[in-house]
C-alpha cells in the first residue's frame, strides 16, 4: 500500500485499518485482518463448494468468450437486475447461503450507516483467471458507491489506477486483457497496489468508481483458488 496510507488500530487486532485518500473525495480503507482466519477458512471451503458457480458466456467488442473467472449472485428481492456484457445473473436470495447473511452482518457492524443489499461474487481458481481493467460505475449503484470486498484464500494483487479522460471502462468491457502498447501506457499513470490477504476487507467509497478502474491481474505463480465476495447497495 501506498506510504501515504494513513494506519490506525484499536484495541482488537481484527480492527486494525489502513486508510488511503485518493483525493477529490475518493477513498479507500484497508482491513487487513478483517475476519478471524479459522473462521475464514471454514468459510473458503463452504463457499468452493456450495455456491452455484457459472462461467457464463459473455459478448465483448461484438465476440462471445467466456468470462475468465467463476461468478455467482446474490441480492434482496425487488431490486432493479443487474447485466453486464449481455449477460444477466440470476439472483439468489440471501437464505439459500447463511455463510453470507453472517458476513454480511458484520460488515453492516463494521460499517454503520451501510446498506448493502446485493452480493456478486467471483472466483478465481487458478493465475489465469483474472479480472481486467474496469471501474463499477453501473447506474443501479448510483454516482458514489460504497463497494466492500471480502477475499479468501490465495492472495492476490489489486490495482487501482487513476482514470483516463477517455470513454469508461466499465464491467463490459473488463474481460478482454490490455495490449502491451495499453499497459505500457498504464504504468505512466498514478498507480496503487494492494495485496488482498486471506480474510481481509478493501472498501472503496466517495469517487472511487468515477476517477480510477481496479484490476485483479493474471499471476503465474497463484496456483490455489481465490474467492471475492463484493458487497454493493443498488438503489431503486
């Protein structure tokens, strides 16, 4: 993390955070030891397993390909649905996995004020999947979404970099990897790194979505899975 992160503990280890101002009301917090590691992976090992898993078919720049990562979804009822790439997850509800009602509670804990009520989860089972550069601007988010993200498992790299004046990269077009000419590009750009640990929370809120795109790059050497639970509030 970036050594103007600002890093702040209480009196529980799990508490401890790191707090990185982006400027221009962007914002993101760090919690590298947010979920007790037992706790954690019992919780790894339930979610590989009993969560329906797809790796839907997906349409980028006009070509179907398969989306370079497992995903699942989970929201309230009576939200507006979410699609991206011409694909559209069905939602399940909230009751069909405890697991994930009991981290949801207590990142509400955590984070009073929160009102998360939609869950999209990824998983990453091998170095090469991935997720490209691409920012969660979605409208159903509204202009300054609050995004909490769980990690288990592997840990992995997480880029944010600062956004072009050019058109938006959104989950639509997150699944095609930049060319070397783009990432050449990339690396003259402002840049931070965050390596995402097992039971760890990164939380991005204010402008984050708007002025910078995040990646999960492809890493050679990530050879056990990684899974993602990102926690959003869609707004009606």
């Amino acid at each position: 993390m970036s050594s103007s992160a600002t890093q702040t503990s209480n009196s529980s280890e799990t508490d401890t955070k790191e707090t990185l101002d982006l400027g221009n009301g962007s914002e993101v917090v760090y919690y590298p030891r947010f979920l007790p590691q037992n706790q954690s992976y019992q919780w790894l090992e339930y979610l590989d397993k009993k969560i329906p898993w797809t790796r839907p078919e997906i349409h980028v720049f006009g070509r179907s390909c398969l989306q370079p990562r497992d995903t699942c979804y989970v929201a309230n009822k009576g939200l507006q649905e979410l699609e991206y790439s011409g694909y559209q997850p069905l939602a399940y509800s909230w009751d069909d996995f405890p697991p994930l009602k009991a981290i949801l509670e207590l990142i509400h804990e955590t984070l009073p004020g929160s009102k998360f009520n939609s869950l999209l989860l990824n998983r990453y089972k091998i170095g090469t999947d991935y997720v490209s550069w691409h920012s969660d601007d979605e409208k159903l988010y509204g202009p300054t979404p609050e995004i909490a993200s769980i990690s288990f498992g592997c840990e992995r790299e997480f880029l944010l970099r600062k956004r072009e004046k050019t058109p938006k990269l959104s989950m639509a077009t997150s699944t095609k990897y930049n060319t070397s000419s783009e990432q050449s590009k990339a690396s003259r750009l402002e840049q931070r790194s965050f390596v995402l640990k097992h039971g760890s929370m990164l939380v991005m809120r204010g402008y984050v979505q708007r002025d910078w795109v995040h990646s999960i790059p492809k890493r050679a050497k990530a050879n056990t899975v990684r899974i993602n639970l990102t926690f959003r509030q869609v707004l009606n």
